[in-house]
C-alpha cells in the first residue's frame, strides 16, 4: 500500500521515521546543504536539513559542514548573508541549539555588516573547488557583473559535463563577471582568456584567478565596440548572462562572429547562455544572430541537475558557427 502514497507523503514519513530512530539521512544530503551553504544559495533547502536540526550531536554534524567549514577562515563569507543564515537555523530548531551556533552569530554580528564575500563552488563532484568574491547585491558599483548569475551557473555545470569540448583548446570569455564559469574551463582546457569592459569586474575576475591558483588563465579588458580589441587566436568562445541590453545585442554578435571569423584552420565554435528574462530582447539576440549569419543550434538542457539552481528560471543554451 505505500507504493501508493505519494513522493511528498512518503519523503514525510521516512523523515519523521528516521527521526525517531534516531537515523539521519546518507552522507550526499549532508554534503549537497555543505555546498548549497557555501555557495551562498539561495535555494538552501531547510526541509532536507531538518534532520540535522534535532539533537545537538546532529546540529553539530551540519554545523562542521556548513558555519564550522574549515575554508570559511581563509575565505569569509558576506556577514549579512551568514547572520540570516544563523537566524534561520535557530529558528528551525525546536530544542536545544548547539552552543557553537550562537557563539558564530555573535561573531558574525560583531563584524561590521558587508554584502561583500566570498562563495565557494565546485561542479565535478568536488574533484576541484573554486572560491569567488562577491556581492549578494543585485548592482554594485554600477555593473552586474560582481555577482554570479543562474545560467552562469547552469552553464558551468554543463561544462563540467562536457569537459571534452574545452581539451586542448584556446578559450575566450565575454562578460566573465568575478570568473567563476572561466575558472572552472580552466581545468579543462591549454589556456582561457576573461574578458570584460568594466574595471571593478576585471579585477574581480583577476582576484578569482589568483586565489585559486590558476596559471593557464587571464584577464583582458575588451569593448564589444571596438571588437579589435582581443587578437589572441581562440576555438571556442564562451558568454553566460550577457543577454539583457537590447543596445549592446548587436555589438555582441558582431563580436563573436569577429572571434569566430579570424582566419585559422581550426574549427571554431561558440557557446551562449541566458536566462530568459525579457522574451523580446532574446528574440532580438536571436534575430541579430541571423542577421549576421551564425547557425544556431539549440542545447538539449532539460537534464542538468545542480544544487546551484532550480528548474524555475527558463535557461537556454545555444551553440554557433558561422554557415558557410
């Protein structure tokens, strides 16, 4: 007869089972809220840590992953968005609150408030991690760029999937942001350029290279309005989150067909990724796209799973060349 209750029904009773029990969910629900916390998401699921908010032994095996994390010391996250953090876990939990998470909010409301600090990724199952310094404000010093976006993140994980596109090749980023999708082809590819035109983010994204140690990587300002500004040869490009001024759309595309017609034997291609906020400044990318005589192919996205990012937000994926 259970076969017939429901995914949420059952997802219920098991919960509430183990919990009596004294059982806690396997070791990967652990270390999925471990990288949820340090990415900063905002989909952390506290209906999967309820679990852990039970007996003090449980809070602590959540508290060594998530606010006890060894790598926060060397990479401080935004104190606003830990303090939010600490006040949720203290108001999930019906009991005693392990002694540890107070002393962490009093430290973290001792600390000036910033909405500056760092997150921490990884895509391939924790083979590499990679730290970024960011703002948990949408705008920031007059740019987007000094926070990551769901299709860079959607993207980054689609890469880690499709590693073999990047082998041996020369990579080239238009608006990389803090760097974060160009840090992690790094580790796939001979060399990746990031490029964009505002210096706060340059030098964000110069900040990601460093701290994480990437010596195949650099940072290079370029004007989609001067698209000669870039002359390094490259086979693939890449762009995530660039779609959203319809005034810089056919600067853009005028870009990336500059990149791709640089005359070369080799075969090149270019990756886009966007999250599909204004349908009408998409259809004008995609209508730019044709006018400058790039093929379009459409990427099969529907499977990629990530704890970074939900369903909900319309992401989409495209691949060019130029037709012959």
């Amino acid at each position: 007869q259970h076969y017939y209750i429901t995914n949420n029904l059952r997802f219920k009773l098991l919960t509430r089972r183990t919990m009596l029990a004294g059982e806690l969910p396997n070791n990967q629900v652990l270390e999925d809220l471990s990288l949820m916390f340090l990415g900063n998401c905002r989909l952390f699921s506290w209906h999967k840590a309820k679990p852990f908010l039970g007996s003090v032994g449980s809070q602590r095996m959540l508290y060594d992953k998530t606010i006890g994390h060894p790598t926060i010391s060397k990479y401080p996250m935004a104190s606003s968005y830990v303090q939010k953090f600490i006040k949720s876990w203290i108001n999930q939990v019906e009991g005693e609150v392990l002694e540890e998470v107070y002393d962490s909010l009093s430290v973290a409301l001792s600390k000036p408030s910033s909405q500056i600090g760092y997150k921490i990724y990884t895509f391939d199952g924790g083979v590499h991690y990679l730290a970024t310094r960011e703002t948990v404000a949408m705008c920031s010093k007059g740019t987007t760029g000094l926070q990551t976006w769901q299709a860079c993140l959607a993207m980054c994980q689609w890469a880690a999937e499709n590693c073999h596109i990047f082998q041996n090749k020369k990579v080239l980023e238009l608006g990389c942001g803090v760097g974060l999708l160009g840090g992690v082809i790094s580790h796939m590819c001979d060399q990746v350029t990031l490029t964009d035109h505002h210096q706060s983010v340059l030098s964000a994204a110069q900040h990601t290279l460093d701290i994480n140690n990437i010596n195949n990587g650099n940072v290079s300002a370029l004007d989609w309005t001067r698209i000669g500004d870039v002359e390094d040869e490259v086979d693939v490009v890449v762009a995530a989150d660039v779609v959203f001024d319809r005034t810089i759309l056919p600067h853009l595309v005028k870009t990336i067909k500059n990149k791709l017609s640089s005359p070369t034997d080799r075969d090149k291609v270019a990756y886009v990724c966007s999250t599909i906020r204004n349908k009408d400044t998409y259809n004008t990318f995609i209508e730019e796209i044709n006018d400058q005589g790039l093929s379009i192919d459409n990427l099969d996205l529907s499977g990629l799973k990530s704890v970074y990012f939900s369903g909900t937000d319309v992401i989409r994926l495209i691949k060019l060349r130029l037709t012959i």
